[in-house]
C-alpha cells in the first residue's frame, strides 16, 4: 500500500470561485485502533453543507473545527485492512460513512440511538478524515455495509442525502395519503420524494428551477409547484390549485423559504426543518408543530440501505474525477449540479 495519498485539502476557507482546495500529497490514514478498518476509496458525494462549511457560512456553529481538513462526508469504499479486534467486517467487503464519523457510545445521546446529538462525536469531511480523498479510517461501529448489488457511486449520495432525506420524511410522521411537501429539489429533496412515497405519501416538489421540478416529477412526485419569492401568489396559489399540505419538509437554506413553508401547511400541520436558518414566523394559535432533523443514527443508515435496495430508488448523480472538487463545488453553488456529483478518486 502506498504511504501517501492524494488529498483535496482545505487549508483557508474562503468562496469556491476562489479554489480553496488544494491537491496535496498527504500521509495515508492508518489503524490506529483495534476496532478500526481501513478503507480504499470508491466514490465521495459532494454536499451542499459542506459547500457552505468550507465557504465560512457555518463558522458560528463551529463548522469546520479545525484547519486544514479533507471535506467529504458521504464515502463509500472497499476495506484493505482491518484492526485485531474487528468482527463486523472482512477485507474486500464495501462499506460506507456518514457524517457521523464516531462518538462517545456511553452518553445518554447514544445511549438512545440518536448518537448523531452526542456532544462528542466526530464528524466525517471536518478533519483530515474526510472523503475527497483516497484513504480513510473509521471503527467499525461507525461503518455500514454496502451490498454488492450497489454500485460505490449510487451508494455514496445515500450516507448523507439518503440518510438525511430519509430521517427527515420520518420527522413528518408519513402515511397513506398525507399530503406532503418537499422544499428543495436537489440531492436530498429527490431522495426525501421517493421516501415518502415509499410511505404512500400524496407527496408535492417545491422549487424555483423547472430542471429541478423535473426530477421531482420523473421521480413520482404527484405535484410540483414552481416556488416564488411572491409569497402571496405562491401561497394563493398552492390553495387554489391543491389545498394547504399537511406536513412540509424544508431543505432550501434560506429563512424566507421556511417563513413560506409554515405558511402553507393546514392548522395543526408540522414542518421539518433540515438545514440550517432561522424560523421567521411563528404563530403558536396555529397549533403548527416546527421540528429540526439531523443526518440519523446507524440503525437509520442500515434501513436506508435496505428500502434503497428494495424499492429501487432513483439516486441521481453525475461523476467528476477527485481534482475537478473545486469545480464541482462551483457548479452545486450555481445549480448546475441535478442532484448529486460524486467524487472519483
Ligand atoms: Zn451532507
Ligand atoms: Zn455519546
């Protein structure tokens, strides 16, 4: 095994205009606990939150952590070693990370399955463990197995669009003919579509991009409504045309979208937020339920996994060698990403 690795490495963070990757030979992750894998790289997603991270939007909630990192934080590969004490997994099985890289296992967060809240846990891409890359580390807990009849590249989007899109549709409590709408068409919308109507959700695409309420269409959405800053006509005409929706989920990070989501749910409804802003309105009277969503545990991952398998679910994505991640990232900042680029290395 070579001793060092190609790395697009953050060193400042700053616009992606500006190229703030580097391509770096760095030295390759090895075991450094017993309970660890080492895995070869497949196929890396490219994410909008870790556009925002490396752009400086999120340096308020602590994002990155540290300088330099490697981003990526949706990584599929194959195992080329495994520590002493390992027992879920052999060499040469395909795994894949999420976000969550670890945590402390032993807090009151992980003790209830949600070890995605533990204040300690580590996160994938904000560290020099991250996925655009060639080689990374992980405990086997953290680590999902991928079935051999999932190609890396569709695999990679689903440990963080998948899983996110997939925890947030559970979030809106689904079921037969709820009427359902989706904020935000692009990597994690056009999974949170098909998961809801896996459910049997009568399930509505929001969004300002026609290419986007495309997909949204191709992929089973029984509506689709063209979003517009004019929150009168938008409103005035999502009641004329279909109704007030019962639940909406929001994947656009912009405060006025979830203002407007709030807005054109039924009295009682909920909205689940799964991006980062702020609530612009909030009329308690309305008895409206707001709640905020987060990637999901590893039991989540492992029924993303299998529903994915099962119901077929289109994962949309287009491949880019690991040098063009500046590039990329670009095109996810000016739409011109239709659901998820995925890294090579
Ligand atoms: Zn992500
Ligand atoms: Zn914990």
């Amino acid at each position: 095994m070579p001793e060092k690795m190609r790395a697009m490495i953050l060193s400042k963070l700053g616009p992606v205009e500006s190229k703030p990757l580097k391509l770096t030979q760095i030295d390759r992750h090895e075991i450094t606990k017993p309970n660890e894998i080492l895995i070869k790289i497949e196929a890396c997603g490219v994410c909008h939150s870790q556009l925002h991270s490396i752009e400086g939007d999120w340096e308020d909630i602590g994002l990155p952590p540290t300088l330099p990192t490697v981003p990526g934080h949706e990584v599929v590969g194959k195992i080329v070693e495994i520590g002493n004490d390992v027992t879920k997994f052999k060499v040469d099985e395909r795994v894949g990370i999420t976000p969550l890289l670890g945590s402390c296992l032993n807090c009151q967060y992980c003790n209830e399955g949600k070890e995605y809240l533990c204040e300690n846990m580590d996160v994938t891409g904000e560290s020099l463990r991250g996925g655009y890359t060639e080689y990374i580390t992980v405990e086997e807990e953290f680590a999902t197995k991928v079935p051999d009849t999932m190609r890396s590249e569709y695999a990679a989007p689903l440990f963080c669009a998948g899983i996110t899109a997939y925890k947030a549709v559970k979030a809106a409590e689904p079921k037969k003919n709820k009427k359902i709408a989706i904020f935000g068409i692009g990597g994690v919308g056009h999974m949170a579509i098909q998961f809801a109507k896996v459910e049997g959700c009568d399930v509505s695409g929001v969004s300002r991009k026609e290419k986007h309420l495309d997909v949204a269409k191709k992929l089973g959405a029984d509506n689709i409504f063209v979003y517009s800053s004019n929150q009168d006509q938008f409103l005035e005409n999502v009641k004329k045309e279909y109704g007030l929706f019962d639940a909406a989920i929001v994947f656009a990070p912009v405060d006025e979208v979830t203002d407007t989501a709030i807005k054109s749910i039924k009295k009682g409804g909920t909205v689940v937020i799964a991006t980062v802003g702020k609530i612009p309105n909030f009329l308690a009277f309305e008895e409206k339920t707001v709640r905020g969503t987060l990637i999901g545990s590893r039991k989540d991952m492992e029924d993303v996994i299998k529903i994915s398998g099962e119901h077929k679910l289109e994962v949309v994505t287009e491949s880019f060698p690991l040098e063009q991640a500046n590039e990329v990232l670009l095109k996810l900042k000016n739409s011109e990403i239709d659901a998820r680029a995925v890294l090579i290395p």
